[in-house]
C-alpha cells in the first residue's frame, strides 16, 4: 500500500515535472494540452489525500503535488472541478483500495478556463564542472608489457613512445609517438612508412633526433642536424606537431640548450619546429626538483616560447620520491602550460616498476596512484 501510494505519488511528481518542465516544451503544444495536464494532476492529488484521511498511511502527500502553483487568473470555480467521483458508499466506510489507481485521469475540463501553471522559477542550472585536464604524463619504454602493466592501474599515463619509430606491439590504447632518432640509414629507412602508418593510427606528433649534442646518441653537429630536420621532418608540416632534436642537459659548451640556440641559426628559419623536446637529469629532493623546474624554464625561452616536451628526465640522487611530487606538481600547474608532455627514464624495473607488474613508490607517485 505504501508502496503503490508512493508509485502514485511519484507519478504525480512527474506530472508536474512534466508540465513544468520548461519554456520549449510548452511552448511546443497548444495551450489546450497544457490545461489538461494540469487538471490531471490535481485529480490525482485529491485522491491521494482521500486516502491518507483514512488513516491507512499518516505519510503525508508529496509536496509538489500539494502546492498547486499558484494561479495568477481566478481559478475555476471549486464546483467545476470534476471531483474525482467518489464511491457511492464512500462516506462513512473506508476509502476504497487506492489499487486500481485506476482513478482514471479525470477528463479534461470542458472549460479549458483554467490557466497554464506558472513556469517554474527558473533556477539556473549549476554549470557542469570543467572536464578534468588530459594528463601530461608518459611512458617512456622499451619493453610494451611493462607499459601495459602500468596504464591498466592508472589512467595518469596517456601517451607512449620507445626511441623507435615503431611502437613494438604496444597494445595500451594511448597515444604513441613515433621518433626518427637519427638520420643514420638503420634509423631512416623506414621512417616514412613509419610516420606515415603513426598518423594514419591517429598519432598527432613525431620526434625528430635524439640527443645529437651527445656522441654517443644522434652525435650531430647544429648543422647538419637542421639539414636532416628539413629533409626527413618538414614534409609533415600541417599533418602532425613536429618537434626539434631532442637535447640533453649539458652545460658544457656547445650542449643542451646551447646546441639548440645553435641549431635554430643553422636552421634559418626553415626547420619546421612545432615543439621542443629536452632532457634533464640531476639530484632528486627539493633541491633537485627547482633545479630542474628551473632548466625547463631556460628551454622554454630557447625555443622561443614554443611548447616543450620533457622526453626524458630522471633523479639520480637524493630523495626520489619527493623530487617526483614536487615536479609533478610543478609540471602540471599552470606556471608550466608550456609543458605538453613529460616522461620519467623510464618504464623499467629499477626505476618506475619495482617488478613486471608493480609499479615502484616514485613510479606510483608518477602514475597518480
Ligand atoms: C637511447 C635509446 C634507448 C633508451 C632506453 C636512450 O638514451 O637513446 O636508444 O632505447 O635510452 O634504453
């Protein structure tokens, strides 16, 4: 009984619901319609509070159904209302079951005189709350499992790339970025098909050389990397972001961000360079933390305001795990909006993973767990 009282009331409800629910929807039917709903409701209504008279639930009736809305126009007459017919015996014996709801919607008032209800106050809807930023955090790997294991307990790690131009099997459904490394034939023979096969899969960026101010990397002079930048990188332009040469951290002359002022004169200006790419490594802790926050600052103004990727960076001392909470932190803040992207070195066991399937305490603290 409570139940079904709690159906009809509820139903009520949504019939006010209904006829309130808005100044298109009404406006989409003739005014003739809205009366009829609204006589429905009342009808119900008073059923409703026939039963509770009876005693048979002290629940009182739902308020929306109650507050009739006020009427600006003189109401109908009380007689014209078409009283819900009661039952012949009413009067003294119960109320009758409430069961066949089937009080019938009254009909329709014949002297549609009544008018609509009021719209409704039109509280304005809270706006929805801005969508949370994408992350900027990545993985950088070698081995594809161990990126798998790790995007399947967080959803902090959106984007991948493995130095290579091919993502090696990756199956994690995040973004790869394919990366040239080097212009040396074992690098570029296939870039095309592979840069081309990446954009075609959605990916949106490519990399170009890794760390050619370090002989044991790219190893490429300022000039020579600005030619192979226009012969193996421009023809993308428009179709994906195109980085610079990823640089090292080095001060020493002719390294890091000095090699990249270097290779933007030798560039001339004819080097598609949508973004730069720059690695750090140095103490952890705090101290290391504003060291490097500091170093990704100076990179920013070397590519002359444009965005940076932070493609590798590591602690190599010191407190790892505060050094990744306080560069986290910093990296993703506005102060560092020119950050697009950052990747710890790297997904593997003794540094983000502690196994192949665990993450370590840094490791969790990069992946926002
Ligand atoms: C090298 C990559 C290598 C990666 C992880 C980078 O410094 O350039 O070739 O895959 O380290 O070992």
């Amino acid at each position: 009984m409570h139940a079904k009282l709690s159906i009809l009331a509820l139903a009520a409800v949504a019939s006010v619901q209904e006829v309130c629910a808005g100044p298109v929807h009404r406006h989409k039917h003739p005014q003739k319609d809205v009366v009829y709903q609204y006589a429905d409701v009342v009808v119900v209504t008073e059923w409703v509070t026939h039963t509770v008279t009876a005693g048979l639930d002290p629940t009182p009736p739902p308020a929306p159904v109650v507050e009739a809305p006020a009427d600006p126009s003189p109401p109908p007459p009380v007689s014209s209302a078409p009283p819900a017919p009661p039952p012949a015996e009413s009067s003294a014996a119960p109320p009758p079951p409430p069961a066949e709801s089937s009080a019938a919607p009254a009909p329709p008032p014949a002297e549609s005189s009544a008018a609509p209800p009021p719209p409704p106050a039109e509280s304005p809807a809270p706006p929805p709350p801005p969508p949370a930023p994408v992350s900027k955090r990545g993985a950088a790997y070698n081995d594809p499992r161990l990126v798998e294991a790790m995007v399947s307990q967080t959803d902090k790690i959106t984007w991948a790339y493995n130095w290579g131009s091919d993502s090696g099997g990756l199956q994690a459904k995040i973004a790869f970025y394919p990366m040239l490394w080097s212009p040396a034939p074992d690098h570029s023979g296939n870039w095309d098909e592979k840069a081309e096969a990446a954009i075609a899969a959605g990916s949106n960026s490519l990399l170009s050389f890794n760390e050619p101010d370090i002989p044991s990397q790219a190893n490429m002079s300022p000039l020579d990397a600005a030619n192979g930048h226009k012969q193996y990188m421009n023809k993308y332009a428009g179709r994906a972001k195109i980085s610079a040469p990823a640089i090292s951290s080095s001060q020493s002359p002719g390294m890091g961000i000095e090699w990249l002022k270097n290779f933007f004169d030798a560039c001339g200006g004819q080097c598609q360079v949508d973004f730069c790419a720059a690695h750090w490594y140095g103490p952890g802790g705090d101290d290391g933390a504003s060291l490097f926050l500091d170093h990704i600052k100076n990179v920013h103004d070397a590519c002359q305001g444009k965005p940076v990727w932070v493609t590798e960076f590591a602690a190599e001392s010191g407190d790892v795990d505060q050094f990744m909470r306080r560069v986290t932190e910093g990296l993703d803040s506005d102060e560092f909006s020119f950050v697009e992207k950052y990747s710890y070195f790297m997904v593997n066991q003794g540094s983000l993973m502690s196994s192949p399937t665990q993450l370590s305490s840094f490791g969790k603290i990069f992946a926002g767990i």
